[in-house]
C-alpha cells in the first residue's frame, strides 16, 4: 500500500522532532560536563591556595602543605581531562 502525502508528512514531522531532542540532549550533557569542570578547576584552586598557606606556616605544616599540593595537582588533572572530554563532542552509546 502507497504512503499517502499525509503519511509522510506526519513521518517527517515525527523525524524533526526526534533529531531536535538529540540535539538539545547532546548540548545538556556538553554544558553539564563544562560545568563539572568549572567546578573541579576552582577545587584544584583552593586546594592549591591551602597548599601555600601551609607551606608559608610553621615547620610543622609541611605534612600538610605536600597533602594540599597533592590534591591541587589531582583536581587540576581532573578538571583538564573532564574539559578536554566535553570538548571532544564525542558522546556515550
């Protein structure tokens, strides 16, 4: 049985629609993924800030600032990876 013009009409329709919430969906997970690593570079800062505070302490703060040192450098690799990733366009399946 021929499709009726009605038929595809609807079809294109339908089609328009799906490839349009895609698209919005793919655009929500790229700003998701910006933001996380909006949030992961500014707990890379203040963990570095904590690091030179305590390095500019006492003497005993050295277990501390090498600990605050450490964690800046994770969260700064976290926050790099996490940008680059949303960046890529590329997608889960």
């Amino acid at each position: 049985m021929a499709q009726t013009k009605a038929d595809r009409s609807a079809a294109a329709k339908k089609a328009a629609a799906t490839r349009e919430r895609n698209r919005k969906k793919a655009q929500s997970e790229t700003a998701g993924q910006k933001a996380a690593a909006t949030r992961q570079g500014n707990a890379a800062g203040q963990a570095a800030g904590q690091a030179k505070r305590a390095a500019g302490g006492v003497l005993g703060a050295g277990k501390s600032a090498a600990r605050a040192a450490g964690t800046a450098a994770k969260q700064a690799g976290k926050a790099a990876t996490t940008r680059a990733r949303a960046g890529s366009g590329s997608r889960k399946k």
